[in-house]
C-alpha cells in the first residue's frame, strides 16, 4: 500500500485480495473435495508451487489495477470495481465456505519459530529490506516519488507512468498473496470471509505514518510506525 499511496494512488482491494488468496490456498490444497472439507484433501500441486501461485494470483489482480491506473482511469474507481469483484470470486470458487486442515509447509511457517522468533518475523525484515532498497536506491523506485510528486513532469522526463503504476500494484498484489497465503496457515483454514475492511487499516497505516495521501513523500520505514 505505501508505494501505491507514494504514486498518488490507493488501492481498496487489499482486503478482497487477502480473502481470494487466503481461500485459494485452502482450496487448492484440497482439489477435487468438497468445500468444507475436514484433514487432508488432494494437493492441486506441491506445496511450494501452490505458495507460487498464490503470489501470482496476487501479482496479477494487482497487474490489472496497475494497468487500469496507468492509462488513466482513476485509481479508487479501479480498485473500488475490483475489491468487489475479488471478493466475489472468493465466494464463487470456495462456495462461500471455509477449507480446514492444511499442509505441513504451510502450517509450519506460518506458526514455526527458531527459538521465540516467529518465521513470519524473518519473512517480515526481509520484505522490510527489500522494499527500502527497491524504493530508495532503484531508478523505478525514484520513478515512483517523481510521479507522485508531478506526474506530468515525470510523463514529460521520459518516466513510463503505466510501467511504474503496474510495478508498485503488482508488488502491492504479490505482498497481499502472501498475507494470504500466511493467514491460512495461521488459521488452518482457507476462508473468504477475511480482510473485509482491510484496506481501510493499511490505508491508515501509512498516512498515520507519515506518507503524504496526495503521493510524492513517505516511504515503508514510515509506515512501520504507523502499524
């Protein structure tokens, strides 16, 4: 959400996201069963390549936003659309019901922990690390500060708009997948009922934290205060 919010846009479908790809690891670790089903199902494919899905499913629904953005429909229209659309899917596919009972790489992760560290927290600094580095030290991610600052000036500096919107709603879309993926195994459970509300809790994150509503200044290392 920072880096979308540092171009100047926001994106409400966060938390229809969250559900899609929370549901989806359940169902996908379940093929072939009925929904609600209870222990072990049949795995659509190993664990890992599920987990890889499930960050595509993510980076694509954000694709779409970005795309959408970077032509110029508006940001809230495009994402409002697609929060209910999401969120509609995720009920479509599962049937509205919740999947119990998880595979063992899923669950691990999710709860596991290396003495009192949880494994979520590792994961945690590394996306920490990464985005810090992709915002402050890429020339995308000055692209996204300059667009958000000016977007015509950026237009005018020879900055590709659409590339940079599709980048920061597919990074936003992949990050979001592996919430999803993580809350399931948190839960054991694979249900689209999650994240309504969502967006509403990230988008105060990062204005509580100090990134600027209107784009152009912030950063995740303001965002983690805000949380």
């Amino acid at each position: 959400m920072t880096l979308v919010i540092i171009t100047g846009g926001i994106d409400l479908s966060v938390g229809s996201i969250l559900a899609l790809t929370c549901s989806l690891t359940g169902y996908f670790q379940h093929w072939g069963t009925w929904y609600g089903y209870i222990g072990q199902g049949s795995f659509i494919a190993p664990e890992p390549v599920i987990l890889l899905m499930i960050l595509g499913v993510g980076g694509l629904v954000g694709m779409l936003n970005g795309f959408a953005s970077g032509i110029g429909i508006p940001d809230f229209a495009v994402t409002l659309g697609t929060m209910i659309g999401i969120r509609g899917a995720a009920y479509a596919i599962t049937g509205g019901m919740k999947t119990f009972g998880l595979g063992p790489m899923t669950n691990n992760i999710a709860k596991g922990s290396i003495g009192n560290v949880p494994y979520v927290f590792f994961i945690f600094v590394a996306v920490l690390i990464f985005i810090s580095v992709f915002e402050r030290k890429t020339a995308m991610g000055k692209s996204i500060y300059a667009i958000g600052e000016n977007p015509r000036v950026a237009k005018l500096s020879g900055i590709s708009y659409l590339k940079t919107k599709m980048m920061v709603y597919i990074i936003s879309g992949v990050l979001v997948g592996m919430a999803g993926w993580i809350l399931a195994g948190r839960l054991d459970t694979g249900d689209p009922k999650v994240g309504v509300g969502l967006e509403l809790d990230a988008i105060a994150a990062v204005i509580i934290g100090g990134t600027n509503l209107y784009g152009g200044f912030g950063g995740v290392e303001y965002t983690i205060p805000g949380v």
